[in-house]
C-alpha cells in the first residue's frame, strides 16, 4: 500500500518568527563577546545594549555609560549646576588611588553656545573663574572653589545642538 501524504504548510509568520530567533541569538552573542573582550581589556564589568544604545563600563576605580541611558551619577556634587533640560550622552565617576573622586559629563541642549556659557557663569556661586579662552565655535573655561575644579567646555555643533562636557574633580 502507497500512501499520499498532503505536504505540510508552514505559516508564514512562524517561518519569520523561526528565523527571528537565531539573528537576535546570534547579535546576542556577539555582544557577550564584544563585552567579554572589553572586560579582558579593563578588568570590569562591561554591559552593551544594543536596543537602547548604551555601553557600560564598571571597574574598581569607577562606573562610565555612554548613550540614551547615560545619567548623572547619584553622588554628582550639588554646587556644580547641571543645565536645564540638557540631555546626558555620556556620565563617569572614578577615584584615584588616593580615593579624590572625579566626575565627568557630557550633555546636549538645543541652546546656544552663549546662552549655555552665560548659565555657568551665573550659576557657578561659590567658585572662582581661573580662566576662560573663546575660540568662536567653542568655549573653554575652569572653575575652582574649595572643593573642587571645574573644567567647562562648551561647543556649537550645529545650529541646533550644543554640547556640553563638565569635569568635576575633587582636591
């Protein structure tokens, strides 16, 4: 006896859910190796996510994120202002051997230039101007109190983002 089998139809929306799952495996795992490489490489903790586009790094002597979930470190210090409605694109806090922490960031606002380094000036109560130099598309300027030195860059990148990038250290 011959018997006639009807062929099997695959619908399609499991055959691209099938071939769905082996490319998010496979980027996965590129990550993990990527991460992995970057740990050999730092002696930390690395995490990359690719859906919301952030790098991390944590090491002994400190945390970095660079991306959409870049934020301010907790323990930021309050008397250095952050800028109003300024979007973080990078955050990292260390500490030196001798334990000084140091704080780093990078924002982005839709203000200008002027505005921005105006902002800074008025707000930073409590710290002394030590020198500032204006090359035209970019301002930079450090700012020294009992406690800490401020390095302030401010640069026009286009005419609707500015960035910003504040260094924190303590003495």
């Amino acid at each position: 006896m011959i018997r006639v089998m009807r062929p099997f139809l695959v619908p399609p929306l499991v055959v691209v859910a099938a071939l769905a799952v082996p490319s998010t495996g496979c980027k996965r795992l590129a990550e993990r190796a990527e991460e992995r490489a970057i740990e050999k490489g730092t002696g930390g903790q690395v995490q990359i996510d690719d859906q919301k586009g952030t790098f991390t790094v944590v090491t002994d002597a400190g945390t970095m994120t660079m991306g959409s979930a870049a934020t301010l470190p907790d323990d930021f210090p309050r008397s250095v202002a952050i800028y109003p409605h300024a979007t973080p694109s990078f955050a990292a806090k260390s500490r030196d051997a001798k334990g000084k922490e140091a704080w780093s960031v990078m924002l982005q606002t839709a203000d200008s230039k002027d505005q921005v380094a105006a902002f800074y000036k008025s707000s930073l109560t409590g710290f002394t101007q030590a020198s500032t130099v204006d090359m035209g598309q970019s301002t930079m300027s450090v700012y020294q109190s009992a406690r800490y030195d401020v390095s302030l860059m401010i640069a026009s990148e286009s005419k609707a983002k500015t960035a910003i990038t504040l260094s924190v250290a303590s003495k």
